[in-house]
C-alpha cells in the first residue's frame, strides 16, 4: 500500500461500501448511516492490507469486534489527492475467491 495513504489521507466511505457491510455483517442493518459509517472506519484503521496490490487499489481485513465475523474492505488510493475511497466490503470469502480466480486467468 502506499506510504501515507491511512496515516495522511482524508479516507471517503462510499454509500455502497456501507450497504455492502450491512449485507455482511446483518446486525448493522438498523444502525444509523454516522453510526455505520464510524465503524466502517475504526475496522480500516484496525484492519491489516489483505493479498496484493494492483496499482491503486488494495485490500483491507477487519474483523467486525461484536460477531468476530471477517470483511475485507476494497480500497482505491488517489495520491494526488490524498484520498482514499473506500468502494466496497466482500466476506472474507468472496475476497479469497476473487484473488484466486485472478491468480488461475494468470
């Protein structure tokens, strides 16, 4: 991942992103889109980078602290704009499947 993008960059949660959580982790459905967009962020900030880079986009994983249940958070750094975006959350799962689908067409 980039050097300052979570220390320096101003990080942008997308409203898909949050609808994807949602979907993830069910007993976020009825939390307020502040509320939800918080925890969004504490899970970036204690997540870990997740399989590889490709340009600039990367991978987060958290782990939801009240049901323990893993996501991955898809990321896009914008250096010019010390911007991240965070634009969607997978299952660990789905996360997996992606890369070793990718890894399988190389």
């Amino acid at each position: 991942m980039h050097q300052h993008s979570k220390r320096d960059a101003f990080i942008l949660v997308t409203d898909h992103s949050m609808e994807s959580f949602k979907n993830n982790i069910p007993s976020s459905m009825c939390l307020e889109k502040k509320k939800l967009k918080g925890i969004v962020l504490a899970m970036y900030y204690n997540g870990v980078e997740f399989g590889a880079q490709f340009g600039r986009a990367f991978l987060i994983r958290s782990t939801h602290t009240f049901s323990k249940k893993e996501v991955v958070f898809a990321c896009e750094f914008q250096p010019d704009k010390k911007l991240v975006v965070i634009k969607t959350t997978l299952s660990l799962e789905h996360a997996i499947a992606n890369m070793e689908s990718i890894v399988q067409r190389r």
